[in-house]
C-alpha cells in the first residue's frame, strides 16, 4: 500500500483529479488488507477534499468490517457510520453478523444505527428477530419488536412468522395464537403463520388447539 500512496500523490502532482471511484480502490486496498483504520483515514481525507462517498464505499466498508471483526467498532466511527451509511450497508452488516451467530455486534450495530440516525429498513430488524427466535431468545426479539414499532416501522409478515416460530419452538402456544389474533386484525397475510401454528400444536398433542387456528 505505501506504492499506492506514491501513486496517489503523483496524481495530484500532475494534475490528475482524484474521485470517488479513485478513493474507493484506495479504500478497498486497505480494507482487503485488514488495515481497517487506513482505510477509516482513507475515507475521512476522502471527505475532507470534498468528495461524497457513494454506495460501493460503504459496501466494501461493511463487508471488510465484518471479515476482519471491526463491526463492533464501527458503531462507534461517528465519521463514517452517519446519516451517510446507506441503508443497504447496514442490512448488509447485520445479516453476515447475524449468519455468523454475532447477535450481541448485530443489536449494537442497529442501536448505534437509531442513535446516529442512519435510514432504517424492517430488512435488519427481521434477521436479528429471526436469529433471536432461532436461538430461543424471544424476549430480545419482543424487545426488538417493540423498538421497530416505536420507531415507526411496520412489521412485515416475516417479522410474525419469526416471532411466531421462537413462541412455538418454545411451546409457547397461547401467546402464539394472540400473535396470530393480532395478525388477522391488521390483515396480515397468515399462510406461513398458520402452518407454523398449527404444526406446533400437533406436536405438542394439541388437537383441539389446532382446531382453533
């Protein structure tokens, strides 16, 4: 990378813009070879000679952050994860955090993301409620639930059947069905949250229960 650095400088030298595209092989250099605070000053001089950074900036950022284990400090880069970090990047992170069992990085990451105010989607929410119900955590996943709605989120579909899945899993039926209640009374569509209802009712035994999904 010291070539690199040679190589940029030239440019300047001879009269040769600079751009975004340009900051970002720099950038990605330096992310591919962990060198994730190079890459956080690349960014930052990137800023500073006022160039904006674009889509494929944040994603080669998140994707080198999560390889090299720098997610969980990334939340607190205030330069660089903003209001500027793209929506996409941020589902993008939480996902591979969440793919790799990562939980307590994923639900840093997406508080950091509230407090910094940086565009949210139900996307992340939905992968780390999923990977909470998988693990048997249903109260972090109420929890999570909760936050999406106090921030004006709504819910999708994916977002019942898993909490829907982690109450069943748990035999947790009754609350499953006021889950499935609440559903019908928003119009949710319910043919993945019915079958995974009534699946669990029968492999508890629960024949009438069933009946009454």
């Amino acid at each position: 990378m010291p070539e690199a650095r040679r190589l940029f400088d030239q440019m300047a030298q001879v009269g040769i813009q600079v751009n975004t595209i340009t900051f970002n092989v720099w950038i990605d250099g330096y992310a591919k070879s962990g060198q994730m605070d190079q890459a956080s000053a690349a960014y930052r001089e990137m800023q500073a000679r006022g160039l904006v950074p674009d889509s494929c900036t944040f994603n080669i950022i998140v994707a080198r952050a999560h390889k090299f284990g720098y997610a969980a400090q990334l939340v607190h880069d205030h330069d660089m994860f903003s209001s500027h970090m793209s929506a996409d990047g941020l589902d993008m992170l939480v996902c591979r955090l969440c793919w790799d069992h990562r939980l307590d990085d994923a639900w840093e990451l997406l508080l950091g993301a509230i407090e910094q105010g940086v565009p949210l989607r139900v996307t992340g929410f939905n992968a780390l409620i999923a990977a909470y119900s998988k693990e048997g955590l249903h109260e972090e996943a109420s929890e999570l639930y909760r936050i999406m709605n106090k921030l004006g989120l709504a819910p999708s579909s994916s977002t019942f059947n898993y909490l829907i899945m982690g109450l069943c899993n748990q035999v947790r039926l009754d609350e499953a069905q006021l889950l499935l209640e609440h559903m019908v009374s928003k119009g949710y569509c319910l043919s993945t949250s019915f079958t995974i209802s009534l699946d669990a009712y029968f492999r508890d035994g629960n024949a009438v229960g069933a009946l009454k999904c």
